[in-house]
C-alpha cells in the first residue's frame, strides 16, 4: 500500500458505538497508510442506530462521492443489510482474509462490513489491507456483477434512473422468440421474420420514457383525457448488415421514425470495426437515436457507431440488441457511458474467434442467408 491516494479512492468510513472502537483503529491505519477518507461516525461509544451511519456511508458512495466505503457495528451483518439495499452497493461482510480478497476479486464489493466485536484489531487491519489491494478479476465475474446490475436497474429505475444502464428485457414471449433464433435449425425465413418481431416487443422497453403531453379526445360516451407523445420521433439507425433487420419491426409501430445507416464490418482477424458507410440524418440534434445490431460481441462495432452518431450530437443514444456478451457491455460502457444498453439476453462470454457463446451464430448470415 502506501503513497498519496487518488480521489477515485477516497473511502467513506463509519461505524455505531458497538465499531467506533475499531473504527479509530482502521483510521489510524489509513491516515499510516497516506490513504484519504471521511468519517461519517459516530464520534463516541454513545449507542447510536447503525442504520443511519450506513445510509449515509452507502449513498455517498452510491452517487459516485466515493469509491470505497467500511462500515463496522458488532457482528457487521447490521451494516452489511442496510448497505445492501442500496442500489449499487455490494457490501461484503468479511472476518477472514481469504472471504475480504475473494469479496474484492470475484465480486467487486465497494463497501467492507467489519465485525467491532469479532474482530481483533490487528486482523482487521490486515483485512483492510488485503480489500483494499485486491483488484477485480473481471472476466466471468463482469457478468455475474452486470446481471446483479441489470437486477437493480429494472427494479429500481422508477427512482432516479440513470443512464449507462443495462437493461435485459426478459419478456418470456421474447424468450420464447430467442430460442426459436438460437437453434441453428431455424431457416432465413423464420430467422429474420423472428428478429423483427423480437426487435418490435423490446421496443416497449426502449421507449418507456418518452415523453407525453396531454390532449383531450372525445369518444362516442364524452370526453377523455388523452396522451400524445411530445417532440420529434426518433432516429433508428442499423447497423449494416444484421442491424437492418431490426428496422421493419420497429417502423410498424414508429412508421414516422427516420433511418440512417453506418456500414461496419469486423476484420476477422482483428476483430476490429472497419467503417465503410455512414449517412444519418441531419435534424438529429432533435432527436433520440436508437442504435441497431442484434449482437454486442467484442463491443468494437458498437462503440465505433456510437462515436461517429454522437459527433451529429443527437439528444440522447440507446443501444439495442438480441444478444449482449459480457466483454460488450464492459466495452460500451466504458467507451460510452452515458449509452443505455437494452439486450435480450446477456450471454456467457466469447469465444477465441469473437463469436458470443451460446449466441446465435452469425446473425449477418442468418438473417440474409449468406452462408
Ligand atoms: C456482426 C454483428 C455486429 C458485430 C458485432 O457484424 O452484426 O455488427 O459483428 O461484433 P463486435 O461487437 O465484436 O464488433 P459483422 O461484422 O459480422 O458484419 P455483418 O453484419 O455485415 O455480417
Ligand atoms: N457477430 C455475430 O453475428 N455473431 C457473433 O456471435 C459475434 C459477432
């Protein structure tokens, strides 16, 4: 350890009176260690509710204050549940050094729950130390962390959502239509009619915030409140090839949406994007553009469109695809983070030629029966 920290590793520290005793301790060593933090409490061993200090901990890390957080009561499970309900906080509540490193390599805990009464104070220390070393793995962890954020997102996006989400549209009708795609029996017919139906179920999802102003109507009894929605439709743009079968879908139920297209294809050996067409239209700073291919593989593809739409400076990008691989995802949004991606599926990973496992195969190919 050791040396000045950055301020992305701030860490946010608080404990009731059954932890301000170790709390003091772990600080002692932080400040040792040239480690930056702030203390939320409690300042004495007056009995407090643990609640409080591990709301107030938790949602200073939650909106991005700080990266870290310890938070220790008696047995640290207290902390660890409240910390826990809040969306974006994985606290591990951990008493041994193997549980702190394997709560950092595999799960990418950003808060550590300590036991005050359990712990000794040198132990504790040196699980301080091991947690706050260890780095995530990523790998097979990043999807077993992104289904827990997909989780999250879906169930709590009416409070204050926030962009760069995932969302995996799990509709079983959509479920059912996917297996259908995935089954390498399935011909070119049924493929692409299968991927535009797909692609118009999960619009649902992509445009559940547009926005509405009222408008009264009359029907055949008397007058109705009605809705329409405000501002200028939106811009789907596919990406060339499979991307274009998505469009049919989605213009049966937006028919008034404008279309661009960018052409990209992957060098097989690099798996690099190579642009070769883009044209979108001109009033997309006005617009909302949805982004269009059915797989997010290595996620050069997608960040490359996503660069050349944004430099249009449209008013807002979403990503929409059949099937995500984790490496996509990390990739977007990390390139793009303000880019919500919507997927059908999230799958297990890619495979040595790029290809998403299970996947569907080349959606390209399938959906024009090019192989
Ligand atoms: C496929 C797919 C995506 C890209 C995804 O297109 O439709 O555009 O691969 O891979 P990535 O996330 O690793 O970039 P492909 O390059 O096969 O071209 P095609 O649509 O013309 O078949
Ligand atoms: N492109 C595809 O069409 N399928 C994959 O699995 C990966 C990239």
């Amino acid at each position: 350890m050791g040396g000045a920290s950055r301020v992305e590793d701030k860490i946010a520290i608080g404990a009731d009176h059954a932890g301000y005793k170790l709390k003091e301790e772990i600080k002692l060593f932080l400040r040792e260690n040239g480690l930056s933090f702030e203390d939320f409490g409690t300042f004495d061993a007056k009995p407090v509710d643990y609640p409080e200090i591990a709301i107030k901990v938790a949602t200073s890390i939650a909106h991005g204050e700080f990266s870290k957080g310890i938070l220790i009561c008696g047995t640290g499970i207290g902390m660890s549940i409240v910390a826990n309900k809040v969306p974006g906080i994985y606290a591990s509540l951990c008493h041994d050094i193997f549980t702190a490193r394997a709560s950092r390599a595999h799960n990418n805990a950003n808060v550590l729950a300590l036991g005050g009464r359990i712990l000794a104070p040198e132990l504790a220390k040196e699980i301080v130390k091991e947690w706050l070393e260890t780095p995530f793995e990523g790998g097979r962890h990043s999807r077993r962390i992104q289904r827990i954020k997909a989780f999250e997102e879906k169930t709590f996006r009416k409070e204050g959502k926030k962009s760069g989400s995932l969302l995996i549209i799990d509709h079983p009708l959509i479920q059912h239509k996917l297996s259908i795609l995935r089954d390498k029996t399935t011909g070119v017919k049924e493929f692409r009619e299968i991927v535009s139906e797909i692609s118009a179920l999960m619009l649902f999802e992509v445009t559940r915030d547009l926005p509405l102003v009222e408008k009264e109507v009359e029907t055949p009894i008397s007058k109705a409140k009605g809705f329409v929605v405000s501002g200028k439709e939106m811009v789907l743009v596919p990406i060339l090839r499979a991307g274009l079968g998505m469009v049919d879908g989605i213009l049966k139920l937006i028919p008034t949406a404008k279309v661009g297209h960018i052409g990209l294809y992957r060098d097989p050996k690099t798996l690099e994007p190579v642009t070769y067409y883009c044209k979108l239209p001109s009033d997309i700073p006005e617009r909302d553009v949805i982004i269009l291919d059915p797989m997010l593989a290595t996620g050069g593809s997608a960040v490359e469109a996503v660069g050349l739409v944004k430099e249009y400076k449209p008013k807002s990008i979403k990503f929409l695809c059949i099937i995500a691989a984790p490496e996509g995802v990390e990739r977007l949004h990390k390139a793009h983070p303000d880019v919500d991606i919507l997927t059908a599926a999230l799958d297990e990973r890619l495979n040595d030629h790029g290809y998403i496992v299970p996947g569907l195969g080349d959606a390209g190919d399938r959906i024009f029966g090019t192989r």
